[in-house]
C-alpha cells in the first residue's frame, strides 16, 4: 500500500478551499501552511494567462527528510504516508533543508517541525483527507497507488502525469496533471517583491532581489519564465549564523589538535601538551553550545542521543565530537602530567577523530538534499584544509601565550614560526584551488551555478572579493612570506588573525548562499 495524490491542474480553480480546510482541520497556525496555492502568469499583456499550482508534502518513497532527522521526528509509515512525531522534534530544522519541495515548516506554537501528513487520522478511519472533500472540482484525487482498480493508480498509469524535481531522486507520490512546467519548477519562474492581495515580508523581498539580480534577462530561455504573483511566506534561511559559526568553531577545535598531532616531535608541555588540547576543547564546547543554541526546542537536545535515527549525520557527528573531546582531555591530562608517553598514546586517535570531526559535515550538508549548492564533492576536502588553516592560525596566536616545552632528548624542538606559518599558507593555497574551482568551473545544476553567482558577481561578491579572498587568503600569504624573510613575527601573527577572519567569512556566505534559491 502507497498513499499518494493526484492533482488535476486542469480543474483547479485556485479558489484555496484545500488551504482552508487544511488549517481547519490539522489546527495549523498563522503564517503556516501544509498546503497552498501558488499563481504563476506567463505571457504580455494581454496574450496573458494565469496557473495554478497546489503545492504540500509529496510523501516521498526515498524521503530525505526521514533520513536527515537526527530523533526519528518523521518517518514513512507502512502506508507510505511520511508522518511526524511532534513529541520527538528537536527543531534542528534539517528536514527543512533536505526537503526539495519546501514542504516543511516550524509551529510558532510547539516551536517543533510540521506539515502535511495525508490526513493520517482520517485515513486510518476510512476518510479521505480534508482537502479531497472539500475540493469543489474534485481536483484532488487521493488513493493508493499499488491498487490497481483505485482511481488514482489509473490517471498515473494512464495519464501525462508530472512530479516535481524528479532528477532529486525522492521518487514523490504527488502527480499533476494538466499543470504548466513553469508552475512546477522554480528555477522556470521569474520571483517577484511583491504579491497579490499580499505584502511579502522585507527579509524575502531583499532575498528575492538579490536572486534576481543573478537571474538571465535574456539569451536562450529568459523568455519562457514565468512570474509568480502570489505565494505564501517560507522561511527565508533556517540555518542562519549560529550554523556558520558552528562550522568555524569545529575547524578550529579540530584543526588545533589536528596539527599538534602532526607537529607535536617536540615537548609536551606549554603549547603542544597543554595549549592545543585546551583550546581545542575550548572551541569544542563553543561549537556543542552553538549546535544546542541553534535548536528550536533546545530542551530536547539530549533526544539526539537517546532517542537517535542512526542514518542521520547529526547523530553520527554528536558521537564523533564526544569521541573527539574524550581524546583531547586524555591529551591535556597527559600534557599536565608532563606525561609524553600519554599524548604519544592517542596521536592517530587524536589524527582519525579531528579529521572526522572536521570532515563529518560534509556528509551533513549532503543530506540536505533540498540545497543543491551543497552537494558539491568538494565540500569534504575543504572542511579539512580549512582545519588545518584554522588550526595552524590559532596556534600560530596562542604560541604568544603558551612555550613549547622542554623537548625530550634527541628529539627535535618544535618552533611555532617555523612549522605553522608555511603550514598556513600551504592550507590556504589549497583553499584557493578548491574556491577556484567550486565557484569557478561549469555548473551544469541551475541551482547551484546561481548561488555560486551570488557569491562571484551578486549580493555576496564584496564581502567574498574583498574579504575572503584578498583580507583572508591573498594578505595572510603575503604577510607569512614578509616574516619568512624578514623575521617580523608580528607579520605572521596578523595573518593568523586575518586567516581566522576569512575563513569565519566564506562559511558564512556558503551557509547563506546555498539557502537563497528558492525551493518552491
């Protein structure tokens, strides 16, 4: 049994009743929507012509949203209905990412994820879901798909049936027929500031501007969009600067200890033995709080662990950074002790979980299926290299602070100068290739290559020009080579401020940038 909807564009007046009855019967708030209607308009005045569309939760087969949710908050019921759990959410807001069709909302009232769930309640008693009743064209057709005699499984079988975004690979159960493909795909529509019968807040107004400004006016294709004159509000950029700055933090907690284990030959006391494992907690305990902060139901954060959905990387990336912190406070109680033969013990755990802990999202951001800027291969590479720049810096800075400790007999004496400063330009460079060749190369997704626009030539490329590029890679590289050649250690130490800077820069704008195209 697969539960599933056909809607029938042909008929659909737009008339909203499905909204209506929706909200009614499911209690949604204001301001949130289960299912809607959305207007597009092609054509000039007055060869203009007006589409609907009715746009909700597509019950996905292969449903990201169930994947990516770290407390098992939503799930595919043996129906096929993708349902939720309301009492289990933590409002992560990661199935508001992975979801492709902007289907997902946070309650201002549980402050917990929702949306359309088929209706369960009245399924499981034999009704039909609130907005097939109340359809007055009987537009909406609900029924279960692996049910050859039902009347939904023929119009799919027989009809010139479409579904949204099919190439994400979701396998959605929501058909339309009749509906124009610019209504269906958001890359096909021009945004607009403004609505009918609605104001569109100033926070999506500012977004949808910014797009347009990286939108083609003309050439092959320009003059096929079409303009979206009504929709509801979304929630413009669920993860905002606590996500970036978690990422930042978690380079550093793990690059500081990352490169401590690959440099530490010298002494275990001061810098190597006490200094990284400090600060690497420190920022470790930043990045755990930014997380927890960052949750809509931040009393829940422990459900991450006792009640886990073991395919989601949130869950997997709480034990990493737990296994993580453990190896660091082995180390610093090793470099208290001024016991070598401790820190020496948990040098390629210390290697294997900083890279893991560095590395983990990369494989997060990929669950977000719904941000196609995110997928790209090189996410992976660059939370490594950004580690090791971010770990070099910080170091680099805390060796004003902390000595290297006495060395062990025969052993070589490690010099911050002279290991971190190359280390960091060598980071940096490979940061650049990586940059280059992200924003730089052919993108064959529309999505992506407009974000990557956003960052090159629309509303970021001042920040990303000037700050992530010249302040955080071209300066620092310019400054370390001074010192090399001048011996002006106050050189290298502004490039590990400016290095820090720009990359807290760049993670900032790819958070932002992958969440400004629209999904729907």
């Amino acid at each position: 049994m697969r539960y599933g909807f056909v809607i029938d564009q042909r008929r659909c007046i737009g008339c909203h009743a499905c909204t209506v009855a929706c909200k009614e019967e499911n209690r949604v708030p204001l301001g949130a929507f289960r299912t809607w209607v959305k207007y597009v308009e092609r054509g000039t005045f007055p060869q203009t012509r007006r589409y609907f569309s009715v746009l909700r939760c597509n019950h996905c087969d292969d449903a990201p949203c169930v994947t990516i949710c770290p407390t098992v908050a939503l799930y595919r019921r043996p129906d096929g209905i993708v349902d939720f759990d309301s009492s289990r959410c933590v409002g992560c807001k990661g199935c508001m990412q992975a979801c492709p069709y902007d289907a997902l909302y946070i309650d201002p009232d549980t402050h917990t994820a929702a949306k359309c769930n088929y209706c369960a309640h009245r399924v499981e008693v034999g009704l039909e879901p609130a907005c097939v009743i109340v359809c007055p064209e009987q537009a909406i057709i609900a029924g279960d798909l692996d049910d050859p005699a039902s009347t939904i499984a023929r119009i799919v079988d027989r009809e010139p049936v479409q579904v949204r975004k099919a190439e994400q690979g979701t396998r959605p159960k929501v058909f339309y027929l009749g509906a124009d493909a610019s209504a269906l795909s958001p890359e096909l529509q021009t945004p607009s500031d403004q609505y009918l019968w609605a104001q569109r807040p100033r926070e999506e107004v500012d977004l949808v501007r910014m797009v347009t400004s990286v939108q083609p006016r003309s050439g092959p294709g320009a003059g096929a969009l079409s303009r979206s004159v009504y929709d509801v509000p979304h929630q413009v950029r669920p993860w905002g600067w606590r996500v970036a700055a978690y990422l930042w933090t978690k380079s550093i907690a793990a690059g500081v200890l990352l490169v401590a284990a690959l440099a530490g030959t010298g002494g275990w006391g001061g810098l190597l033995g006490i200094g990284a494992p400090a600060i690497s907690l420190l920022f470790l305990i930043l990045t755990t709080a930014l997380l927890i902060l960052d949750l809509k139901r931040a009393d829940r954060f422990a459900y991450v662990l006792l009640k886990p959905n073991w395919r989601s990387w949130l869950v997997r990336g709480a034990w990493i950074l737990m296994a993580f912190g453990m190896v660091a406070a082995v180390w610093l109680i090793g470099g208290l002790s001024d016991r070598g033969d401790i820190v020496s013990a948990v040098f390629v755990p210390a290697v294997l979980l900083a890279l893991a802990a560095a590395g983990y999202s990369a494989f997060l951001f990929g669950q977000a299926e719904g941000r196609d800027f995110w997928q790209s291969p090189l996410v992976l590479p660059h939370l490594i290299v950004a580690a090791l720049a971010a770990g070099s810096a910080t170091l680099l800075l805390a060796s004003l602070v902390w000595r290297t400790g006495a060395p062990a007999a025969g052993r070589y004496v490690f010099h911050p100068a002279d290991v971190l400063g190359p280390l960091m330009v060598l980071s940096l460079l490979a940061n650049a290739v990586l940059l280059a060749i992200e924003l730089g190369s052919h993108h064959p997704v529309r999505d992506v290559a407009k974000a990557a626009m956003l960052i090159t030539r629309g509303g970021y490329r001042a920040r990303f020009w000037a700050g992530v590029v010249l302040a955080g890679t071209v300066a620092p590289i310019a400054f370390v080579m001074a010192d090399l050649a001048l011996t002006l250690p106050a050189l290298s130490q502004l490039a590990a401020v400016l290095t820090l800077g720009g990359l807290w820069l760049w993670e900032d704008l790819w958070v932002k940038a992958g969440q400004s195209i629209p999904l729907s």
